[in-house]
C-alpha cells in the first residue's frame, strides 16, 4: 500500500459539495486516512479576478501507483463536471493560464518519495509556492514530518 497527500480545491458552484462528493469519490480508491479543515484561499497564479477557493488536504492510502492515481483523479474531476479548456490545444506544460473550476485534485506528496514523468511530478512543483497548501498539508503529515524536508 501506498501514502498519498492529495489537496482538493473549487472556486465554482456548491465548492462544500464539491469537495464532499470528491472525498467520497477518493475514498473509493483506497482508505482516506486524514482529512484538514477546509479553508478559505485566495486564488493563486490567476491573470484575471476570480472567486476564492475552498481547498482541503486529504492523505489517501492506495494500491494504486503515482501514474494510476493521477489518471484516477483526473477522471474524478471530469465526473464531477470539471472541464480543462486547454487539453486540445497548443498550449505546452507552464505555458496555460489558470482558470476557474468546479473541482480540482493535486497530487502533492506520494509515499514521500521524488517521482517524475512527462505528465506528473511529486512533490507537487509549485507546492513550496502556495503556502495555504503547506499549511493544510502539514495538519495531516505525521507529526515527524516536516515540508522543509522535501526541499
């Protein structure tokens, strides 16, 4: 079995309901271990205003390896009515902008270890960037467990 610090998000539509259906949807795939409060954030990298985020921090225990739990979660949020306007598109890995969603699921750690691939990187690359992600983050690690130690 695997150790997987995910971290959910929504800024559209019922985002509790959201985040509640998308905990369900995950606990399907292995056992949901802890769970952070839900919190209230600022949107983060976007070029134009938006409404805030309600993001929360899950640590899943899984059979699935990293790229089947990215394919995995990925599926969740299209069942959940998130759409990414820029998967047919020409646009490269960093050159999309951000845009709102009904659901969002980021893999962020994964059994503690570096993995990297064309479609997923752990630890998340832009976790160290969003503070909000570390502080929800760092409410369910162990508590011999420090984000400084990833990096």
């Amino acid at each position: 079995m695997h150790t997987a610090y995910l971290l959910l998000g929504s800024n559209m539509g019922n985002r509790e309901k959201l985040l509640q259906q998308a905990l369900e949807a995950l606990g399907r795939l292995g056992a949901v271990l802890a769970v952070s409060v839900r919190k209230e954030t600022e949107p983060w990298g976007f070029e134009e205003e938006v409404p805030t985020f309600l993001n929360q921090a899950v640590c899943l225990q899984t059979a699935l390896e990293p790229e089947a739990l990215l394919t995995e979660c990925l599926e969740i949020e299209k069942k959940l009515g998130r759409e990414r306007p820029w998967e047919n598109s020409h646009y490269e890995d960093g050159g999309r902008t951000y845009s709102s969603r009904l659901i969002d699921i980021d893999i962020l750690l994964y059994d503690f270890i570096q993995y990297n691939s064309k479609q997923l990187t752990i630890p998340h690359p832009r976790l160290k960037e969003r503070p909000f992600a570390m502080d929800l983050l760092q409410e369910i690690l162990p508590k011999d467990i420090y984000l400084r130690d990833f990096y």
